[in-house]
C-alpha cells in the first residue's frame, strides 16, 4: 500500500458515483472546491488500528503493488497522520 490519501480521486468512476455525479462533474468540482469529503464523526472502527473508539473517519485511497488506485472504507485521523510523517 502505497500514496494513502483521504479525499475524492480525479477521474474515479467509484468517487464519482459515490456522489452522485459524472467523472466530469467530479473533476470540476474538485477543481473549484465545490465537491470534497472532509471525513466525519463515526463509530465505525478503523481499518488499520481497529480502535472502535468513536472519532473522525475518512474514507481513504492507495496505489497497490500493480499501481492501481484502491479504496478503503474508514482509516482515523492517527493512523492517517502517523502515515504522513
């Protein structure tokens, strides 16, 4: 797993569709700000600690071995910064 981001992805039909829009649509948005996912507050354990602990969740994205952009339900706001630094 490689790249980890929290957000929308440019061109992904699986984002686009998650928000009801076309690619086009989604890639405006994201442009001009308009369309984003800021994550919220959820119970929902995370996929990297399993902490069950209530907090912010995001979902996320990573490049995998062959490169390709993969999507994941809930990483927490720790895991997600501790693979930042």
């Amino acid at each position: 797993m490689k790249h980890v981001s929290t957000g929308l992805c440019p061109d992904c039909s699986e984002c686009a569709s998650a928000h009801n829009v076309t690619i086009q649509e989604l890639n405006e948005g994201i442009k001009n700000g308009t369309l984003f996912d800021e994550g919220g507050f959820s119970s929902m354990s995370c996929d990297f600690c399993n902490t069950g602990t209530q907090g912010t969740r995001f979902v996320y994205h990573y490049r995998d071995d062959n490169d390709e952009v993969c999507h994941g339900d809930s990483i927490c706001v720790d895991c997600f910064l501790d693979m930042e630094v």
